[in-house]
C-alpha cells in the first residue's frame, strides 16, 4: 500500500523543513534583525536563549523523528541493509546524507549548550563562532536536502 511509505516520507520531509527551514530563518531573517535594531547586547543575548530553548524542544523532537522515519525509509526501499554501506550510488548517497546528519546533530547539540552557557562576560569570538556554527549548520542543511532530492531518482 502506497499510504504507508507516503505519510513516512511526508512527516521526514516535515522534520527536515522545521529543521532546516528553522536554522534559514534564524541565519537569514532573525539574526540580521536583531543586530542592528538592539544596542543593548544583554537583550539580544536573552533575546538567544530564550529563542533556543523554545526551538531546542522542537529540533531535538525533529532529530529524534528524522532518525525513526530514516530507519523506516530504508526499510521500505530495500535499497540499504546497513549502515554507511557504499555498495552503489543510492547507498554511497544515502550513507553521505547520513554522516552530514550525524555532524549537523552534533553542531546542533554543541551550539545549544553554548547558547544556554553564554553571560555579558564572553568573548566576542564565542559570539562569533556560534554564528558561524549556525552557518555551517545550515549549509550542511541545503546539502543533505540536495541529497534527499537525488535518493528517489537512485532508488530503482
């Protein structure tokens, strides 16, 4: 039956959307608004931390439904037995989609932590680099969605 593998596919690409789509909004939108309209920089830090910790409940959720509809996915295609295999271009494609993922996971973690750990006494450098975290983050987003988009092309 088609529904089954169709909803599975639908709430992954909803999880990858919020996840993603969050990490866009906050690199293209939310961050260049805050910068210029706030001097007060204890504001925009707690401005952060309360913006991380409201959307940290939301991408952990997504990272966990991601990892349970990838496993369901794989399952369905018959196309992967293992994991990180690279017998073929599906496999080799779908084991890079999935070292991005780990890494992205990771940053994620790293950059939330830092965020809930940052006070008016860090260095400007900390700042700077949970930015570029946030940028590498989501280039590695657009790249996992890119391999996404070739996997069902690859699957037969």
């Amino acid at each position: 039956m088609t529904i089954v593998p169709i909803a599975i596919t639908f709430i992954h690409n909803i999880a990858t959307a919020f996840w993603v789509g969050g990490m866009l909004v906050l690199l293209f939108s939310v961050l260049p608004s805050i910068k210029p309209s706030s001097e007060n920089e204890e504001g925009k830090l707690q401005f952060l931390k309360a913006f991380t910790d409201r959307n940290s409940t939301f991408i952990y959720g997504c990272i966990l439904v991601l990892i349970l509809t990838g496993i369901l996915l794989n399952r369905l295609t018959g196309q992967s037995t293992r994991f990180l295999q690279f017998k073929n271009a599906y496999t080799t494609i779908l084991s890079m989609k999935h070292i991005l993922y780990l890494l992205m996971a990771a940053i994620t973690l790293g950059r939330s932590i830092q965020v809930r750990k940052m006070d008016m006494r860090s260095k400007k450098k900390t700042k700077i680099d949970g930015i570029a975290f946030i940028k590498i983050n989501a280039a590695l987003g657009v790249v996992v969605i890119l391999l996404s988009s070739a996997l069902p092309f690859l699957a037969y």
